[in-house]
C-alpha cells in the first residue's frame, strides 16, 4: 500500500512543481492547487484496499489448484496438499484440478498459517465443515 500512497504524494509533488512553473504562482498557491487536485480523503480509501478481501463467507483461501504451475503452488496450500496426497480433508476423494479448492483453519483462527492448521477441502466440504460446527 506504501507504494501508491508515495506515487501519489509524488504525483501531487510534479503537479505542484507544474503548477509553480506555468502559472507563475507563489509556493502557497501552488500547493493550495495540488491540495484541490488531490483531495486528502485518499488515505482513508487506501486504507480500506488493506483490509483483507473476505472471498466467502468461509475462511477458505480459494484457490483453483491448477495453477500448480505458478508461485500459488509453493505456498501453504501446495504444503497441505502434498501432505494429504492431494486428497480433501473432510471427504477423502481426491482434489481436481478444475475444482475449487478451500483451505481450512483447523482451529478457527484465520492468522494461523501453521501446516498443522491447515487442511485442504473441496468447496462443498468446507461449506459442511462449517454448517456442522454450527450445530453444535
Ligand atoms: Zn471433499
Ligand atoms: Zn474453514
């Protein structure tokens, strides 16, 4: 988020310095300017883009498995894949590739990125892991 919280704060720095040099205005005009081009209110909308996007209403990080191939698949879900022989979780059949995969947080704590806390599940298996531990 740094990144386009600076970009624009430059962005806003080559406005001022346009602004000085076209218009021939003094150092406070120019920035009152960029202040008007830029309202400061940015901040708080960056703020909210860091906020971590809730996919579904489960704690699943979905992933299509396929992309095995690229960088997701060194990652915790190729991790809990591998240990479980590319099987799910809940039911036992194994994990295709066309399929929406869920990672589960064993103990409820979605900060837990522990391979023990995690499990891959089908889509439909987390959805009744979930439905289950409501009932009880
Ligand atoms: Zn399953
Ligand atoms: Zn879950």
């Amino acid at each position: 988020m740094d990144g386009s919280r600076n970009s624009l704060w430059f962005t806003k720095l080559e406005v001022n310095r346009r602004f000085r040099k076209e218009k021939k205005v003094n150092r406070y005009t120019a920035k009152k300017l960029s202040d008007q081009a830029f309202p400061s209110v940015k901040y708080k909308e960056n703020k909210h883009i860091k906020v971590r996007v809730t996919k579904s209403p489960y704690d699943g990080d979905l992933v299509y498995w396929s992309q095995r191939n690229s960088g997701l698949y060194d990652n915790a879900t190729s991790k809990a894949l591998k240990k479980q022989n590319h099987c799910c979780g809940h039911c036992g059949h194994k994990l295709l590739g066309n399929e929406y995969l869920h990672l589960h947080h064993i103990d409820g704590n979605h900060d837990n990125w522990k391979p023990k806390n995690l499990m891959a599940v089908h889509q439909s298996c987390h959805q009744q892991i979930h439905s289950s531990q409501k009932d009880t």
